[in-house]
C-alpha cells in the first residue's frame, strides 16, 4: 500500500499572523542569544535561590529582630526573581524588535530586488 502524500505546508505571508495557541515554537525562538539568555538567567535564579540564602547564615548581622538571612530569604529572593522576570521581558522584547526589523529589511531588499529585475516595457 502506497505511503499517503504529505500535507501541504502554509506560506509565510508577510502579513502573517502568529501561530495559534498550542503550536510548536518557531525554530529561531531557540537560536543562541535566546539560549544564551536563559541560561544566564537560570544561573542567576541558581545562585539566588541556593547561593545567598545558604551562605549568609555566616553573616551575624541583624536588620531589627530578624537576621539578615531571614531578609534575604524572604524578601531579596523574591525581588531578585521579580528582576529576573523583567529582564527576561525586556531582553526578549529587544529581540523580537531586531528580528522584526532584519524580516522588514530582507523583504524590502527582496523586493527592490524584483523590481529592478522586472523587465521594462517602453
């Protein structure tokens, strides 16, 4: 029995709208700066999490009745992943600023390219 034919794939319009809910990533949301990205943040959550709170029982001092690892636990880790959140934002914002801006020029050059290749009549 002959295999079925494959699915027919969509064109990328240039007006094209996003992929809906539940649809795979697109592959160039995993390039480098993205991975990059993540894991700097990972090591900065990492480092949060186990790092400050672990090593600042050695710190004796005290901010009002409480130590200052009590602080840090309760109240600095959760700025600290608040920031985290904000940069990610940020950072990933700026990304898909220069990928829209390098596809609107890619178009553009294409289409200059076209134009100049049509013939002319006249």
């Amino acid at each position: 029995m002959p295999a079925p034919p494959p699915l027919p794939q969509p064109r990328a319009e240039a007006g094209a709208r996003e992929p809906a809910a539940g649809a795979p990533f697109a592959p160039d949301l995993h390039d480098a700066r993205h991975l990059w990205l993540k894991a700097a943040l990972l090591l900065a959550w990492a480092l949060v999490s186990f790092g400050a709170c672990y090593f600042v029982r050695d710190l004796a001092w005290r901010v009002g009745d409480w130590p200052l690892g009590y602080w840090i636990a309760s109240q600095g880790a959760v700025l600290a992943f608040i920031a985290i959140v904000v940069v990610y934002c940020v950072a990933m914002n700026r990304f898909e600023r220069a990928d829209a801006r390098a596809a609107e020029d890619a178009a553009s050059s294409a289409a200059q390219a076209a134009g100049d290749a049509a013939p002319r009549h006249g």
